[in-house]
C-alpha cells in the first residue's frame, strides 16, 4: 500500500499521468479544505479522472525539488481496506485506500495545504 501512495506524490511531482492513474480509483472522491484569507472555506472536489487531467497538465512538476519529500505514515489496514496519513511540505492528506485485483488503490482523500 506504500507503494501506491509513493506513486500517487511522485506521478503528482513529475507529471507521470499514467503512474497516477494506477494510484487512484476510478471511483475517486478527493477533498480539499480550502481557507483563503477572510473568505469563507470550501470544498475542492476531484475526481480519478480530474486528478489525471491535472497531473498530464504538469501537477506539482513545477514546484521547488524540495518540496517534492512527503512522509507516509499507516494508521490502520483492516483486511482489505486501509487509512493513511501523508504529510508534505505542501499538503496534509488523510487517504483511504481498498485493495483490488489490481492492488492498493486510493478511494478517499481529504487535505488541507501544510
């Protein structure tokens, strides 16, 4: 399952569309929790298919290489299902994953900017 968290930064830092595609489940449902100054917060919302669409556009190829380092820490794994926690110097996420015939796959995700 680190695996597949491993590549969904590294497809989001180097603009790899295919290796984020592998990472996330087509059923994806992503959430940021945005606060902008004095506005009110909102949800970003994405999806698999938003998410590839971001990174074949470049994703965070264009951020500084040292801000590409992240930290993977396994809260829990129950059978076939499990919840992550990755901090980066950009982002907090809380990531959902299910194991599929395929592998590890990224169902949920919830993040705030660091």
């Amino acid at each position: 399952m680190e695996s597949c968290v491993t590549d969904y930064f590294e497809a989001w830092f180097s603009a790899d569309a295919a290796r984020m595609r592998r990472a996330v489940h087509p059923e994806l449902a992503k959430r940021g929790w945005i606060r902008r100054g004095a506005e009110a917060p909102f949800f970003d919302r994405d999806t698999s298919d938003s998410m590839v669409g971001f990174t074949t556009a470049g994703g965070g190829s264009k951020r500084p290489a040292a801000e590409h380092r992240f930290d993977i820490e396994v809260v829990d794994v129950r059978d076939d299902i499990a919840s992550v926690t990755v901090r980066s110097p950009i982002y907090h996420e809380y990531l959902h994953l299910v194991r599929t015939d395929e592998g590890w796959r990224i169902i949920h995700s919830l993040w705030r900017l660091a």
